[in-house]
C-alpha cells in the first residue's frame, strides 16, 4: 500500500508544473521553457531584421552598380553632324569651346567671322582612354568648321557690285574714284559726290567672295559710251568738238545726222562720252566781284522846255559779290547755277531833272 502512494506520488510529481524554488533560486521547468521560447522568438526577429539589411545593402549595390555602369561622364563634341572628340565630363559648355574657336579664328583671318555649323556636346558614357583633352578638341574643330566672314560690301542704287575685305579700304577705293575729279588747287572750293546711290554696308560672307580694291576699282571704271548733248561755243568747230569727245568725224555725224557742216555758237549737238559704272558728280563754287550797276531816275520840270536835260545827282556804280555753282558729272561741265549774289558797295542813284514844256 505504501509502494503504491509512492508511485502515485512521484507521478504527479512528473505531471505538476515546475515551479521556482525561491530559497534555492532556481527555476522549475515551465518557466525555463517559457524563457527559452522568447529567446527563440528574439533570435528569429533578429534573424529577419538582418535579413533585411542584407536585403537592402543588396539592392544598394545594384544601385550603385548600375549608375557607374550606365552614368554619362563624357561629352561628344560635335561641329554640325561630325564627332571631332570624347572630353571628359565638366562644367565645360558648347558656348564657351565656340567662343575659344571664334577668338582664335578671328585673329588669324584679321576679321570678324561668323560659324556656319552648330557646336554641341552630348552627354555619353566613355572609358577613360577614349577621352582627349579640351585643347585637342578645340584645334579639331577649327579645322572642321567653315564660317563666313565680315566683309564690306559695295552696292550702287541696291544692287551688290563689289566685296571688299573691310570698311576702310572701300571708302578709300570710292575715295580714288573721286578724287580723279578733283584738281589738287581746287579740293577746299569743291564739293564731290556720286549720281549714283553708292553705300558701304557690313555683311557676313564666304571669304571666296572678297576680292582685292584693285580689282574692284577696275570694274568701277569700266566704261560704256553714252550720247549727252553739248552747245557750241565761241571758236568751236566740228572737228574741234569730236577731238575733245575722242570722237571719229563719221561718228560725230552719226550722232548729228541732221547736222549741216556750219555750225554756230549756241546749236546744240549730240556727242558720245565715256560712262564708267558709277559717275562723280563735282560742284565747284566759286565767288566773283561783280559790278552792282546804277539806276537812272529822271524827275520831270514842267517849268522847263522838253529839250533841258540836268544831272541833279551824279550816280555811281556800286560792287557785289556773286556765288557761282558750276556742276560737272564725271568732268563734263553740266551747268552753272547762281546760288546767291550779296551786295557789298550799295551804288548810288543818278537823278536827271527833264523838261516837259
């Protein structure tokens, strides 16, 4: 009986939960499974969070991988549609590599240019020994670049004549041309222009276009012959008058085919001259002393027979001073042109008393 409560004792003793042991400090066994159950939950989300840093340190690295691999840290430089060089990426614009080609060209053409092509850079990705430097690119592109250059152009009434390298040797060009007109004795009482609208104007061309003052001045001077009238003066013949035009008889009578052999002063006739493509037009002004003549006044004496005439005031001749324009067109004398008359000794009024009776 005794065997069998102790049987039964340490069976339940088995089944009891084990509980702590407060004077020994130990645990019973339900509660150290209990702690070894948290331990294994905080070891498992322990586990997971690292399984997520590794996760993201991962995709990270994708990352990373992927912007090295696939980043753009070079330009292609391009003149228009052709690559002239790979140059490492930097704060480096298109602007500033066009502004550096445009200087350099420009000092060595003595002018300034204008670029014909688009300087551009586009963003690739490139290995280190396929990139070049900045200055190597730069000399690429001046030798690939075409561009036009600034020029002065001559036009007469509109039209485009002649391309001259710069502003000044034009004006010295059509300066020449004029001054052929223009006796060195003469240059402070005269005044020279063209009949023609001639003016200099800046344009952008290509350089083959530009040709030398020499060559220009050639093709203003060439000449056509043209019919202008003339009246004969005082001492002028027929042969005298073809001499100056540098005309042949035959074509003096060609011109003149109404004309008698006789020719007097004040007929107008028809002679040939040398137009050249453009012509200079001379004003000479000059001043001349003229004499202001008197008036005479008569003052009528009805006490008096009509034969009795009496100068009752001696008159006098006065002086003035008279402008004359004389215009000439390419040397021929055109016409002359009183443009003012200024009195300089006022003259004095003859007065004659007459009879009436």
């Amino acid at each position: 009986m005794a065997d069998i409560n102790n049987r039964n004792n340490n069976r339940k003793r088995r089944n009891a939960p084990y509980l702590r042991d407060v004077s020994k400090n130990t645990y019973k066994p339900v509660e150290r499974e209990q702690q070894n159950r948290k331990r294994k939950r905080k070891n498992i989300k322990l586990q997971n969070r690292q399984g997520i840093l590794i996760f993201i340190g991962f995709i990270l690295i994708v990352i990373i991988a992927l912007i090295i691999v696939f980043s753009k840290n070079a330009y292609d430089v391009t003149v228009g549609n052709q690559s002239v060089g790979i140059i490492k990426k930097t704060s480096i614009e298109a602007d500033d590599i066009k502004n550096t080609v445009v200087a350099g060209l420009e000092k060595n053409v003595g002018s300034k240019i204008q670029l014909n092509e688009e300087i551009s850079l586009k963003a690739i990705r490139a290995s280190e020994k396929d990139m070049v430097t900045t200055d190597y690119v730069i000399s690429q592109v001046k030798k690939v670049v075409t561009y036009k250059v600034e020029a002065a152009v001559i036009t007469v009434d509109g039209t485009e004549v002649a391309i001259i390298s710069n502003q000044t040797e034009a004006q010295k060009l059509l300066d020449e041309i004029k001054n052929e007109y223009v006796p060195e004795d003469k240059k402070d009482k005269m005044e020279v222009g063209f009949v023609e609208d001639v003016q200099i104007v800046s344009k952008y061309v290509d350089s083959k276009e530009i040709i030398s003052a020499d060559v220009a001045k050639e093709k203003f001077q060439q000449t056509t012959k043209v019919s202008k009238t003339y009246t004969v003066q005082s001492g002028d013949s027929i042969s005298k008058i073809a001499s100056t035009a540098s005309m042949t008889l035959d074509e003096f009578y060609a011109e003149n085919p109404q004309l008698s052999k006789v020719i007097k002063e004040g007929d107008v006739v028809n002679i040939l001259v040398d137009k050249p493509f453009i012509s200079v037009k001379t004003v000479e002004t000059n001043v001349f002393t003229e004499i202001a003549k008197k008036e005479v006044k008569y003052q009528t004496n009805t006490s008096k027979p009509s034969s009795y005439q009496k100068v009752i005031q001696q008159g006098s001749d006065g002086q003035k001073e008279v402008t004359v324009q004389t215009i000439r067109i390419n040397g021929f004398e055109e016409e002359q042109v009183v443009s003012s008359e200024k009195i300089t000794k006022e003259p004095v009024d003859e007065i004659i008393e007459v009879g009436s009776n």
